[in-house]
C-alpha cells in the first residue's frame, strides 16, 4: 500500500513537472519581424546562415500544437525577437548604397507600416471599386480589364498623412474638451451599471466613437520622419490597390450574375 502511494505521489509530481514545462513552453514565444511589417510568432526560431527555420505558433481549441518546421530567407527579416526581451537584427544594409536604409530608418520604414496595417481606412474607395466593377460588367468579357486598371490608378496616390494627422489632433481635442465639461459639471462619463446614459454621456460616447474613427497613428510625432511616413504611405497604396482590386472584380460578378439571372 506504501509503495502505491510512494507511485502515485510520483506520478503526481511527474504531471506536474510536464505540465508547468508545457505552459512555459507555450507561452515563451518568439516573433520574426518582416521587412514588409508583417509579424511571425513562432515557439522555437533558428538563425542560420542562408535560412531561418522556425516553428509557427499554431492554435486548435485553445492550446498550441506542434507545427511543422518551416523556412523563411533572411533577405525578408528585419529582427527576431524573443521572449526574454532580445532583439537579433537579421537585416544588413547594403553600405555601398547610399540610397539604402541603415537599421534604425529600417525600423521606422517597418513602423509606418505597421501603423497603415493598422489604422489605415479608405471605405470610399472600396465603394467606388464596386461600382467601377459593376459597370465594366456591362462590358462583358472585356470589362474584366477595367479594376486591374482602375486599382494600378487608385494605388498611384498616396494618402494625404497632414490632413489624417490634423484630424486626429482634433478627435483627441474634442475629447479632451468633452471630457472637461463633464468634470466641470461633476458629470461622470459612464452611466452607473444597469442605468441608462443621461445626454452627456451619450455625446461623451460620440465624441469617443469618432475619436476611435479618425486615429491614424499611434504616436503621432513619428509621422514627421520620412522613412516612418514613406513606409506608412506605401503599405496604405498596397492596401488601396487590393481593396479596390477586389471590389471591383466583386462588383463585376455581381452584376453579371444579376444579369444573367435578369435575363
């Protein structure tokens, strides 16, 4: 009887051991940084000479399973950073070529795109794309040329960041004044749990909803460095070309399934 309990305490204290290493495995990850602004988070990462191998963070019902072994050239890595908090820069700038980047406008470049991936909204010219696609449905076979067209067009103008950065600056004003008109009016901003916003919290909430709409940027002073704007604006003209690619090859299925349904 001893030894069974000796056994199951052992046992015991052996599923403990596995499942502590287990939960620190799953949440030490690492993350590859690409050149494109794009992350990577991976349990395990290998820097080698001419590739770096790494295992992609996989989820299924809430726990991480093992992934398979994958490899990604270096030509398309900034960094890797890894869960104690290092940092290893893979990119190397080309010091023979004064045009290109040293690491830290690299990394600017890489934030101004990360911050377009985020923030960057254009809602009109998806609109407009299904609208230019419907119409070139009229067309027929010929009009599938009219959205690459029309994309290589909407894609060649870079959006206007003054005029976004003006806009935050005021979404973040008429918070800042909505918010002290309530303190002066001993108004608190959020209605009590189970009662019903009185007509400054509603107008409080507006002003925040809009707030949330016009943010552009997450740290608006970077939006004076070039490399920091230049990497903003080309992953925003990326973006507009895909959205407006497929809203218009959208607009024309639509229209030539209606047509044909009409017919």
């Amino acid at each position: 009887m001893k030894t069974m309990k000796r056994f199951s305490g052992f046992t015991f204290l052996i599923s403990l051991a596995l499942c502590i290493f287990y939960s620190t495995e799953s949440s030490a990850q690492d993350t590859i940084v690409l050149l494109n602004g794009k992350t990577i988070l991976v349990n395990s990462v290998e820097i080698r000479d001419h590739g770096i191998a790494y295992r992609k963070v996989e989820s299924q019902t809430g726990k991480n399973k093992k992934s398979k072994l994958r490899f990604i050239h270096p030509d398309r890595v900034f960094s890797v950073r890894f869960s104690d908090g290092r940092e290893q820069v893979v990119f190397e700038p080309d010091t023979l070529d004064p045009l290109e980047f040293s690491v830290s406008q690299m990394r600017m470049f890489i934030k101004g795109e990360q911050d377009a991936a985020m923030y960057y909204k254009n809602d009109l010219n998806k609109v407009l794309a299904v609208g230019v696609g419907a119409g070139a449905g009229i067309l027929g076979f010929y009009g599938l040329v009219i959205p690459p067209l029309y994309s290589t067009v909407v894609g060649s103008y870079s959006p206007n960041l003054d005029k976004r950065l003006r806009k935050q600056i005021a979404a973040e004003e008429a918070v800042s004044a909505k918010v002290s008109e309530m303190d002066s009016m001993k108004v608190s901003l959020f209605p009590e749990a189970g009662s019903e916003p009185n007509e400054l919290q509603k107008e409080y909430q507006k002003t925040l909803d809009n707030y949330g709409k016009s943010v552009s940027f997450s740290d608006k002073s970077l939006v004076i460095v070039p490399e920091y704007r230049e990497g903003y604006e080309r992953k925003a003209r990326d973006r507009k070309i895909r959205n407006a690619l497929l809203g218009g090859l959208s607009g024309f299925a639509a229209f030539v399934v209606a047509f044909n349904i009409i017919l």
